[in-house]
C-alpha cells in the first residue's frame, strides 16, 4: 500500500499513483528521466508535458515534478487523471441509515459501487463522498453495477477493517430477490454448489471444474404466469454469483445483458434494469454488538405478457 497521498481528494475522487521501479543491479533503468518514465506507463492520450507544465505531478512531499529530473527509483508520482465524460445515471442514492461509523444506502440500477474503467464519477462512492462531505467514505463490500439494493459503507478508516471482516467471515446474511422464468420441473428450495472463475478480459464469468467456491440457496416466493420470483441466499460471494447461477439452470435473470449470452447495450440505455435487488442486509455490529437489519424499497418489474411471449 502506498503512503498517505500528499494531494486532496478531488470532486471525491482519490489521486492516483504511481511508484518508480527499483534498479536492477548491473542494468541501466529503462528510462533516463522521470519525463521518459512518465510518458512509458501512462496511457498515450494522457497530456503528461502539459500535466508537467501546470505542477500536477507531484512527489511524496507534494513538490511538483519537472520531469526534467534524472530517473530516480523507488520514487513515488502523485496525479489526478483527467476524467473523461460520462453518461449521467438518471437515479438517486438513498441514504437508508447513517452514524458516526457506517452509511447504509439503496444503490439503484447502473451506477456501480466504485470507480472503476469508463464509470468513475458517476459511481456511489463518488456521489456519496460529495453529497454527505465525506472524503473517507469507503464501501464495506460491493455490488454489481446492474444490481440494486443495500449496500454499506464506512465513514472512517479507523472503523473500515471491522466492518469488511465481517463480509470476509461470511458473518453478514445477505437475501436477494430476482425476476426469471419459471421452470416447473425445477425442485424449489433448490440449492447451487459449484466452482466460479471469471478470467481477466472476459465479461462472463463461468463454472468450471475444481473445488467448489460458490454457494446459492434458491427459493420460490411468487409465481406469474411464465416467470417467478426468487429469493436468493448466496453463502459465498463471487464474481456474477447469483446471474450465474441461475443461467446456468436456464433461468437467466430478466435483463440481464450479460447470461447466458453478451448484448450490446448503449453506456446511456437505462430502460431495461436486471431485475435482481439485494433486499436485505443483516449483521451483528462488530463495535457496539447491537443487531442491524436493513431492508431495500426497490421493486422488481414483471414483465408484461407480451415481454414474456405469453398469449394476449
């Protein structure tokens, strides 16, 4: 982990940063100024001389870089990156439950948890930063960009470790709830215990053979026509758990552009929400032992009889 940045968060984003490698002995550095190390790792549209010129990049003690300078090894380079545009998400955070150590929000649909690839800003953590001036507001676990429902969050770094453990101790119950076909011949409850693995570059995640990793309880709680509603209890926490597990019994989630098969959809196309809400979170608080129960207002959309195919 890198030492505390010498620069302010800005518009609730982080700076970034990059640590120079250390020499090999008996090899000349790749690089013969930090201009040079600067210009090798940082993606071509990136304005490194005209960031250099305005003092953006800074070193530990916050002294701009000139970039003039000898390469040094082991140095540290602080920088906002320039953000690109983004397509607004057109729906609001709710603040379900905040104190002194956590803040319990309803995320809605297509705003992901943390800034991560094209979505930065336009992300809860971002937002929450800015509306509620917390600048060390980080998430104690994370949802889905398509998944809505309860997320928590920490206020502090002091209070960050104890409330994470518990979602890496499986000491958090966590029910979803989500919209699929209905399949007859399926026994309900029915649980799901494989092995998920998503590799780098690939949007899917896939089962494959191996040790098992993850774990689902589904369960019927309502029927219509063609399509029902189903909680699911995950006891593990993968990548696409709950969207995999369900395509993978023919039962893909409604709207979901991603199982069994991958669909174009536009970064600013926000009229079909998968329909899949994490609707309650439960826990007991690793600081002052009292019980927390937090429960989602999102609704699930049915689809209409002739989304569904059924006869009108």
């Amino acid at each position: 982990m890198p030492p505390r940045s010498p620069l302010p968060q800005r518009d609730g984003l982080d700076a970034a940063w990059l640590r120079t490698p250390d020499n090999v002995r008996g090899v000349e550095p790749r690089w013969t100024t930090m201009l040079d190390f600067l210009l090798d790792r940082l993606p071509a549209g990136v304005p490194v001389a005209d960031l250099l010129a305005s003092g953006a990049f800074v070193d530990q003690r916050g002294r701009p870089w000139a970039g003039s300078e000898h390469y040094r090894p082991n140095a540290f380079v602080w920088f906002h990156r320039p953000l690109r545009p983004e397509p607004v998400v057109p729906f609001d955070v709710h603040v379900l439950y905040a104190d002194e150590r956590i803040v319990v929000v309803d995320k809605p649909h297509f705003l992901a948890t943390t800034p991560r690839g094209v979505h930065v800003r336009e992300t809860a953590l971002v937002r929450l930063r800015e509306q509620l001036e917390l600048p060390d507001l980080a998430p104690a676990h994370r949802l889905d960009r398509l998944t809505a429902g309860v997320l928590l969050l920490t206020t502090t770094r002091q209070h960050r470790a104890g409330y994470a453990t518990l979602f890496q101790n499986r000491q958090v119950s966590k029910t979803y709830e989500a919209l699929a076909p209905f399949e007859p011949a399926l026994p309900l409850p029915h649980r799901v215990i494989n092995r998920i693995e998503k590799r780098r570059g690939s949007l899917q995640a896939e089962v494959v053979s191996g040790d098992a990793n993850a774990e689902t309880l589904i369960e019927l709680v309502e029927r219509r026509g063609r399509h029902a509603r189903y909680r699911l209890t995950p006891s593990t926490g993968r990548t696409h758990q709950l969207r995999v597990h369900l395509a993978t019994l023919g039962l893909p989630i409604v709207g979901d552009p991603l199982y069994p098969s991958v669909l174009d959809v536009a970064a600013d196309d926000f009229t079909a929400p998968l329909q899949l809400i994490a609707r309650r979170l439960s826990f007991c608080d690793p600081i002052d032992q009292t019980l927390r129960d937090y429960t989602s207002s999102f609704e699930l959309s049915w689809p209409t009889a002739e989304q569904a195919g059924e006869p009108q």
